[in-house]
C-alpha cells in the first residue's frame, strides 16, 4: 500500500510537469468549448473510446455509471497522452505537438452483491489549444500591411461523484453529479509589417465556465441468457444521459496598447452545455473475444453562451466498434500470456462546420495491457485520425495519439455476510 501511494504521488508530479508544456493542436477547437475528450482511459481509446454497455471488474467505467456495479476491488486510475498534429490546406503545412493529463479517478465497491460503487475523480471534458499566424494586405483605413497571430488554450474540466446499484434481476443502474470548471483564453496580436510608427494591439478574450449537471446510465442484464447460447455470453446493452446545464461563465476583454491595459469588458453571462446520449451493445464470444458497438449524439447546434449560438457548430454524433481479446487467467501463465489486447475503428461528425463544410472524423484505434502484479496494468492505447478537408481553403489534419496509464487496484475492506 505504501509503494502505491508513493508511485502514484510520482505519477502525478510527473504529469502536472508534462502538461505544462507548450499545447498546440488543432485550430477548430477555437470555436464553442473545443475538442471533445470522450475518455481518459487508454482502454477506452483502443476500443474506440466508448463502451457504454461494457461490465469489467478490473478497470473504472465512466462513460455510463451503471458500469461501476460489476467492480470487485478498490481501483485507481491515471491517463496521459501524447498528441502529434499535422495540418495542411492547399497553400500551407504545419507540424505541432504536445502531452497532457487526462484524468485520474477512485472507485470503491461497497456492495458487490447489489453492485454499490462509489467513484470520484478529475476529468477532461474539453481542449482548446491552437496558434495561427494570419499576413493581411493594408486596404482601406489600413495603411500598411500586418500580421494578426491567434492563441487560445484552455477548456473545460469535470469533476465527478458516481454510484451505481443492481437489482436481483442482474439490471444496472447508475448516476453522477457532475461539476464543471474551466479556463478558456483567446488571445490575437496586430502587428504592422514594415512600419515601426504604426502601434500594433493585443487583445485578451476570458471565459471562466462552472456550473452543474448530471448522468445517468442503466446497463441491461444478461441477454444471451435468452438463448442458452454457449458461444455468446454476457451480451447486454447499455445507454446513458448527461442532462443540459446552464453554465455560469464570468468573461472578460482586455486590450493592451502604446496607451496601456485597459479593460473594455467584464460580465457574468450564462453557457449552455448540450445534453449528450450514448448508446450500445457488447457481447463475449468464446468468453474471451469482447465485441463493442456503440452510437453518441450531442445536439452542439443548441450550445450558446450569452444566450448566442455559434454559427459554425452544428448536431454532432459518434459511431465506434471495440474489440479485446482477454486470455483466460491460469495459474503458471506466462508474462506475454497475460497481455490484454485492443483494436477499435470509429466515424465521428464533429460539432464544426465552417462555411457550410462540416468536419469529419475517421479513425483507427489499438492498444494493450500488460500487467504489472495482480488486478495492477499498465495501458497503452494507440489512436490515429484524419479530420477535416482541403476543399475551400480549409485544413485537413492527421492526428496521432499515444496515450499511457496505470490501473491499480486491492481489497480495502473484506466483509463475511456475502456482499
């Protein structure tokens, strides 16, 4: 226990440091709230970042609640991940990188026999974090050519309470109070070209979210149940729902110029998140081939904050596949035979659309687990995707993303009446 706690507190140094570093990834995540994160969880990421109908007593599920009542021991998990951006259009290219922390949650069983859980922990739910250089030709009141660069880094984060509970009749049912917080920042730069008397600008644009919401998630029993099927096991289908939230969100404009810092604007205004739907279905073939299938739907076309909608999100939804190959445990088993492997695929239609173009997403997922002792792995989840198009003058980005974690789980509490 106490070689636990120390390596975590390592982990945990080590990826407060990594995640200071310089992030610059995609320049649609400048509108709404950014890039969606749909999982911290590097197992998750190989099976195509869903799985809300998957039951596993040896990772934390968070997509659906209701996927905690399966844990049978304390867990703790902690994710980061490596993000490599290459964009282009037809005129340009452009190479960028960056690491952060994902998220690291707790979760306790207290009932296994009514699949009580508790869980807590600290999520990303959005990034922002692009850096453009715009060249513009002097016209108008503008009497010389300038330079605009554009900045934002940021989003939004989540911090989450969960339980879980199962009827005698095998249903799982789940739900979380969820907190959200956020820094989102833009900045912009005018800067004259070849004409040191022209003064440039800097502008500074602040939106601090927080506000709370909730989840729900139910996960049905054993189907295949139904048809005595001996090669199909463990065949169920789970769904959960994130409720709408109006968001508080104190924003601010701050200019700065040859005159000094001066702020043109603060106010309190309301940001209203979009609910958001997940659907699926998972089956075990063999008792060792896992097969996930899974749908999200999340109407951005109703996001706004001060009560405006953008202009360039629109109704989004995510369609993935997941499959992992888990050898059964045996005594004697070598290291290699206890690796957990992963492959996933998944077509996302982003919440962007620019100019009448929307934005898509496809993507090839795999990863593995390898254990480090008893219920404790370390995961590796590999993701590659292409997003967006060349067609009027936009970017088309290739995106790779190594994200690592640890899993580490024990007994806390032993009860003797059969929990």
């Amino acid at each position: 226990m106490k070689f636990k706690t120390k390596f975590l507190s390592v982990i945990f140094i080590i990826m407060a440091q990594v995640s200071c570093l310089a992030q610059i990834s995609s320049s649609y995540s400048r509108i709404g709230i950014g890039d969606m994160d749909y999982t911290y969880s590097p197992r998750r990421m190989g099976m195509g970042q869903l799985g809300t109908s998957l039951l596993d007593p040896d990772f934390i599920s968070l997509l659906n609640p209701a996927s905690l009542s399966s844990l049978r021991g304390t867990r703790t998990e902690l994710g980061m991940r490596y993000n490599a951006l290459s964009l282009s259009n037809n005129n340009a290219s452009a190479k960028s990188a960056s690491t952060d922390f994902t998220g690291g949650t707790i979760a306790v069983p207290i009932s296994r026999k009514y699949g009580i859980s508790l869980a807590a922990g600290l999520l990303s739910y959005s990034r922002v974090s692009y850096k453009e250089n715009n060249n513009y030709q002097a016209s108008g009141n503008i009497p010389a050519d300038y330079t605009v660069n554009y900045e934002g880094n940021g989003g939004l984060s989540k911090i989450f309470l969960a339980t879980s509970f199962k009827f005698p009749f095998d249903l799982r049912l789940g739900a979380s109070v969820d907190y959200y917080f956020g820094n989102i920042n833009y900045y912009s730069k005018l800067r004259f070209i070849n004409d040191v008397s022209l003064a440039g600008a800097d502008y500074d644009s602040r939106v601090r979210p927080r506000g709370f919401s909730s989840t729900i998630g139910a996960v049905t029993p054993d189907i295949a149940k139904l048809f005595n099927s001996e090669a199909i096991t463990d065949f169920r289908i789970g769904a959960a729902f994130s409720f709408s939230s109006d968001l508080k969100a104190d924003t601010s404009l701050i200019t700065t110029s040859i005159l000094g810092e001066d702020t043109l604007r603060t106010a309190s205004v309301n940001l209203h998140l979009p609910y958001r739907l997940v659907v699926g279905a998972s089956f075990l073939l063999q008792k060792k081939y896992m097969f996930t299938f899974d749908y999200l739907y999340q109407p951005w076309s109703k996001y706004s904050l001060n009560g405006r909608n953008n202009g360039y999100l629109r109704d989004s939804y995510k369609m993935s596949s997941g499959f992992e190959y888990r050898p059964e445990s045996k005594v004697g088993q070598s290291f290699w035979e206890q690796i957990i492997w992963r492959a996933g695929l998944s077509f996302e239609q982003t919440q962007y659309n620019i100019n009448g173009h929307g934005i898509n997403q496809y993507s090839v997922m795999g990863g593995f687990s390898f254990p480090l002792s008893y219920q404790n792995t370390v995961d590796i989840a590999i993701q590659y995707s292409i997003r967006g198009t060349k067609d009027a003058n936009l970017f088309q980005e290739k995106i790779l993303r190594l994200s690592a974690g640890v899993s580490l789980g024990e007994l806390w509490f032993i009860r003797h009446d059969n929990y």
